[in-house]
C-alpha cells in the first residue's frame, strides 16, 4: 500500500480522499493556496503546505511547487482529484519522473484521451460506437464547410481538447458556421492553449449517460453501472442519478461491455468514465473518455457499495481488482443534487461570501461531500460548489422525495445558492417521469 498521499487539490474533493486514505491507514498531505489557509482540507491532513498566492495558475495549476511539496514532505504519491490537473499529461509524466506515483492512468493514456479527436479515432478502432463527423481535426475553415455539409446539419464543433463545456458550439445552417468556427478555435486557444477542433453531427434530444470503469494494472477491468447525467445547465451537470430512467438491462450490458472495450483499446489503468450520448432509438455514441474521478462518482458508490477513491488507492499500490464483473450488482437509486454558492435570480452569479449559518441535512441514506463550515468565507477564485448531497432509496421514487426532503433541511446563511432552484427541478413533472433530455432545464423554463 502507498505510504503518504498528497492530494493537489482542494475543496470536498480533497476532503474526501484525504478521509479515504486515514482509514486505509495511509498518510496524508494537504496543499494549499494563501486564500485556503482555513480550509477544511488542510486541518485534516497530516500535513498541510502552502504553494502559493490565491490564483490556481500560481497554486494549484503550479507544478513545480507542488511537486517540491511532495518531496519536502516525502510523498510517495498523489492524487489529482478532479479538475486542476487531474488531466494534465505533463504532470503525470513529471510525476513518473520524480518517482511519485500519479494515482491515476499514465500520461500517454492521459494525452491519448486527452484529445477528443484522437480518442474518437481510437474507439472507432475498438469498435466503440461513435457519432459520425470528421475524421481527427479539422485543417481549416474550407475542410470545415466540406465536412459539415457531408455530415449534415446540424452539427457540433468541439475543440479538441476541450472539457467541462468549453469549447462547444451548435451550429444548425450553413451561415452560422463560420462565425462559430472562428469562435470555437479563439475558445479552445483560450482555455486549452490548444486551438484544434473538429465536427460531429448533432444528437437531437439525446441523454447523457455515462459508464464508471475500474481497470486494474494487471489487465482486469470492470464496470459499475451507469450514471445518468442528462440535466444540465449550459453543458454543465446539474443532477445526477443513478441507474438511468432509459436503460434497460440489455442496453446496460451493452454500454458496459463497450467500456471495457475502450479501457483495452487504451490500456488504461485506475478509474475513469467513457460518456455516451444515447439518442430517442436507444442508439448510443462515444463522446469522450474522463481519465479521472468524476464529481458524481459518489451516486455509484451508492447503489454498488464501492468506495472508488479506496479502489484508486488499491489499485495505484499494484494490487488486483478485487471482484469480478459477476460480482457488481447495484442495489436501488441514487441521486446527487450540486449546491453551488450562486444566484439564479441573477445570470447564476457566484456569490462568495462567509457562510453565517450552516445546517446540512441528514437521516438513512444522506450523504454529504463538503469542506465548509459556519463561519468558512468561499473566496472568489475558485468554483463555486459548497457541496453536494447524495441520496439513496429502494427506488427511484423515494430517492426523489428523499432529496426534496434533504433540500428542505439544508440551512446556508450568508451566500446564495441554488437550492430553489434544484428543488424545482425535482418537483418538475417530466422529471419525475423520467421524461428529459440535455435541454430539459431550457424547454422546462426553469433557468
């Protein structure tokens, strides 16, 4: 087993390794910016240092000082958490090249997958179902026009190494291509330092599902159901639950087995998410490959009993899956609602601010991922989620209600938040129905 962990990242994310390496008996090391010196994170580690000023590309996008912290502290491993540089292939390969071990798939699976066009390519080869578009990137504005009228409108073009909802756009005629695809290269230059972009034709009406993998270092892979992650705001999720209103048994062990097909074809090692769009026909397509902890996993963990940062851990260490696909049989439903210090009143403006009052909800089957307390202050460089609460039932019926219960009790004083919001969604009548798709909040006027 791995000795001491540092965990380059904040927020409940680091919370909730740092509390799944103390009972594995594991040693833990929190890092920190100047605005997080109170934070939750760092009273719980072992350790904690600080690497620098409030802004992440000074802190926690800075590789050198937080390598420097694993060595001045005697890591022999991190884990990146999710977002930062959990997907950074350069840190993982630094990381290799320190003798740290990067709890997560090497850097060449990283900067494999990392590629939304190369990725495509590579599950097209595994025989992974794709949605039809351009074969790799796109060489110009005049390769752009030829494919998309190929294709057919409408049509998506994604930057290539884009993620977490940037670097998208719609275009449904010919006349709005070019403007969108001088807008989607400034976007993906902008936020990826890398302006490489491609086209696919566009999925009407389509779910979000996506598949939980665990693949150990020794070839054994497996997967632990479906999230179902369809309602979101602007390509950001909103809720997720688990299993999903539109898979049948069959459709699942098809979508599973299509994962593990990609886990192979990219010799891929420790947990990740294979995203499926899945159209009205119950036709499913490889959208992208998450090669690292997702914000949702907990929903999974939920109705499979499977602590998947325990398994990140057991399987960095060298060690064999310890079950078999046989064995993962998810039990009833579960749902995650985000509650972000925001206001939808205003554009979901980010309200920082210190938080006065602080009452979380609780009872059987509640779960809560925070790292805030009465009297934390949420600064405001960073995102602005709180927590998220996590709830399981028999069925999906009572895990609605039991969320709606859990929204009810939650008391958060001194910031706005989202919390109206999220109970109008599951109070919404075509949610309870399970009668959505990824513009359900937009039809629904609900936003």
């Amino acid at each position: 087993m791995l000795n001491k962990v540092l965990v380059a990242n904040r927020g409940e994310i680091a919370v909730r390794i740092i509390r799944a390496c103390r009972e594995l008996g594991i040693k833990t090391v929190a890092v920190y910016s100047e605005a997080d010196k109170d934070a939750l994170h760092t009273r719980l580690a072992d350790e904690a240092v600080c690497i620098g000023p409030a802004p992440s590309k000074k802190s926690y996008l800075n590789i050198k000082n937080i390598l420097e912290a694993a060595c001045l502290t005697h890591a022999d491993s991190i884990h990146p958490g999710f977002g930062f540089l959990s997907e950074n292939a350069d840190f993982a390969k630094m990381c290799e090249e320190s003798n740290i071990k990067f709890i997560g798939p090497s850097y060449k699976v990283i900067d494999l997958m990392g590629n939304k066009s190369n990725a495509k390519a590579l599950m097209k080869s595994a025989k992974v179902p794709v949605v039809t578009g351009s074969e790799g990137s796109i060489k110009g504005y005049k390769e752009a026009c030829e494919i998309a009228d190929k294709v057919g409108y409408p049509i998506m073009i994604k930057a290539a190494a884009g993620g977490g909802g940037k670097g998208i756009r719609l275009v449904t005629k010919k006349e709005e291509l070019e403007d969108s695809y001088n807008i989607v290269k400034q976007e993906a230059k902008v936020s990826f330092n890398d302006d490489e972009i491609y086209i696919e034709k566009f999925i009407e009406n389509p779910r979000h599902v996506e598949i939980q993998v665990l693949a150990d270092e020794h070839g054994n892979a497996v997967y632990l159901g479906e999230r179902d992650c369809t309602v979101q705001r602007r390509n950001q999720k909103v809720i997720e639950e688990s299993p999903s209103t539109v898979v049948d048994d069959k459709l699942r062990k098809k979508m599973g087995e299509a994962a593990i097909n990609a886990v192979k074809a990219a010799k891929y090692a420790n947990a990740g998410t294979i995203e499926f769009l899945v159209d009205k026909n119950k036709n499913f397509y490889f959208m992208e490959m998450n090669t690292r902890i997702q914000v949702e996993h907990p929903v999974t963990e939920m109705v499979t009993g499977i602590d998947i940062v325990k398994e990140q851990l057991r399987i960095a260490s060298g060690e064999k899956l310890r079950f078999s696909q046989s064995d993962i049989k998810p039990k009833g439903h579960s749902i995650e609602c985000r509650i972000n210090a925001e206001c939808p009143e205003k554009g979901f403006m980010p309200s920082p601010g210190t938080i006065k009052e602080l009452l979380f909800p609780g009872g059987n089957g509640v779960r809560i991922d925070t790292s805030v307390y009465t009297g934390y202050t949420i600064p405001p460089v960073y995102d602005s989620m709180i927590a998220k609460i996590i709830v399981h039932g028999e069925n999906r019926e009572e895990a609605i209600n039991k969320m709606k219960r859990a929204l009810d009790e939650c008391v958060i004083s001194g910031v706005d938040t989202n919390i109206d919001f999220l109970y109008k969604i599951l109070d919404n009548e075509n949610f309870v129905k399970g009668n959505y798709d990824t513009s359900f909040i937009k039809k629904e006027n609900l936003a």
